[in-house]
C-alpha cells in the first residue's frame, strides 16, 4: 500500500483497504463487491450511510477518498472536545485525592 498517496493510507478498515489495494477510488474504476461477513457488511454499510462508498450500479461501488476524510473531519470535531472535557474531569477527580 505504500504506493498509495498519505490520505488513502490513514484509512481504517477491511472494506476500506479491499477498495484501496484494487485502486476503486473514481466511478471509472468501480469494483463489484459483496460482504463476505458481519464486519464487512457493518462497514459496508458505515461507509454507504456516510456517502463514501459510491454504487456505480448494482453491486458495483468505488471508494471516495475526499468524502471518507471529510466524514472523518466531522467525527473529530465532535468528538474530541467531549474527549477533552472527560479527561480534564479524571485529572479534577484524581486531584481531589491527591495528598502532598
């Protein structure tokens, strides 16, 4: 994978990475795909809900790298205030039992 540029190498994921190594990146080069098990139809479906995965027609898809990383963007920003906000909480809690 290391041929692929350093956005499509910061992608998570069995789909993900079965899209990738095949190169299915724009409509022209659509892959026909069909999950093999439970944790490639939950991410299968992840990315159809979240428009990364793209149907060309029926069974046949291809991965957009911009609206994977956009969709990634937005996690962050949710997220990661709320990550903060919880960790400085545990630092004020375990202060309260610190005894110098």
């Amino acid at each position: 994978m290391s041929e692929l540029p350093a956005a499509a190498r910061r992608v998570r994921g069995p789909v993900a990475a079965h899209f990738l190594a095949l190169h299915a990146l724009a409509p022209e080069d659509a892959i026909d795909f069909v999950p093999k098990d439970g944790v490639e139809r939950w991410w299968f479906d992840r990315f159809c809900r979240r428009g990364v995965l793209r149907a060309v027609s029926p069974g046949r898809y291809w991965f957009d790298l911009l609206a994977y990383h956009r969709d990634a963007e937005a996690f962050s920003k949710r997220w990661v205030p709320i990550a903060i906000s919880v960790s400085l909480a545990i630092v004020a809690v375990a202060m309260l039992f610190y005894r110098g």
